[in-house]
C-alpha cells in the first residue's frame, strides 16, 4: 500500500459532498482533506454512506506501510 496520498474537496462535486457528509456526521474538525498519511482519519465509502477510518495497516506492534504482496500474504487485516 501507498504511505500518503492527497486530494482536496474542490476536485470535484462527489468529493465535496463527501466531505459535507463526514463533516455532518463527525463534526467539523474530524477531518480535514488534503495529504493523508498512516494513521490519519480518512473517509471510506461504505453501503451506508461514508465514514471515518484510520489509514494504514496496524499490526500489534507495528505500522505497515509500502508492504509488497510477496511479504504481506499471510498477514490478517481489517477495519477498525
């Protein structure tokens, strides 16, 4: 996976209405777009709408970032 990645909400209009809908749902200051990094909060598009998640693989004692698939197979993920 990527470490960082941006995108601002004036982008375009899908974008800008998810940002209007996490802010509603999260408050203002829940997220702000612009460079996400691991760890970050970052909206996610679910069946139910958006939400906020943290961006990154999280292992017990360890955060993954640039993992290859060569390395990675075997390692359980999930949400959070």
């Amino acid at each position: 996976m990527c470490g960082r990645y941006q995108f601002t909400a004036e982008e375009c209009r899908e974008i800008r209405q998810i940002v209007q809908e996490i802010q509603q749902r999260y408050g203002d200051g829940a997220f702000q777009p612009g460079e996400i990094r691991p760890t970050s909060a970052a909206p996610v598009l679910l069946d139910r709408g958006p939400a906020l998640m943290r961006w990154g693989y999280q292992l017990p004692h360890s955060l993954v970032i640039n993992a290859r698939a060569e390395t990675a197979s075997g390692v359980r993920v999930g949400c959070n």
